[in-house]
C-alpha cells in the first residue's frame, strides 16, 4: 500500500507532493509501525495499538478521499488505493475484534 502512494507521490507537483500527499504518507508509515507494534505485542497492549490503528486508517482515507476532491489523484489512483484501504481498514477491524474478545 505505501509503495503505491509513495510512487503516486513522485508525480505530483511540489505543493500537493510536499502538502496534503505528505501527510497521507507519514500517517500510512506510522500505520505500518502500529501494525507491527500490534503483532508483537501483549493481548492486555494489543486492544489499544489497534483501535489506535484503525484511527489512523481512518484518517489516511480521508487525506486520500480528499486529495481526490481537490483533483490531486487521479480518479483511477484514487479508486485503487481506496480499495486496498477499505481492505486494510476491515482486516484491521478483524483483527480487533478478534483481540478484544480473546483478552
């Protein structure tokens, strides 16, 4: 997922790349440090980094829909993207569920 933004990123201009398409990328890098965080941690620590986890997926899919509406992606990037996404949003929320009834 973050190769794939991270590409889309070397063909925006400077204002989008080093603004908004910023943004997404640093919170989608701190996902993937809650998601290992998450594998390697306690069950008492794992409810917590992954309700933590799916905030931040959240707000990825908004800096994404949003770089969307403001024409920044185009709409087939966006389309893909915001699959894997709605992909990785709901594998999390399993993974969550999963976590918080086996404590």
């Amino acid at each position: 997922m973050y190769k794939e933004l991270y590409r889309i990123g070397k063909q925006l201009p400077k204002r989008e790349r080093f603004g908004i398409h910023a943004r997404a990328e640093d919170t989608l890098l701190s996902c993937l440090t809650l998601s290992i965080q998450s594998a390697l941690a306690s069950k008492q620590e794992k409810v917590a980094l992954l309700r933590s986890l799916q905030i931040r997926l959240e707000v990825v899919k908004q800096f994404v829909r949003l770089e969307h509406e403001l024409e920044v992606l185009p709409a087939e990037r966006y389309w893909m993207i915001a699959g894997q996404l709605r992909d990785l949003s709901r594998e999390t929320a399993g993974w969550y569920n999963y976590a918080k009834r086996s404590r």
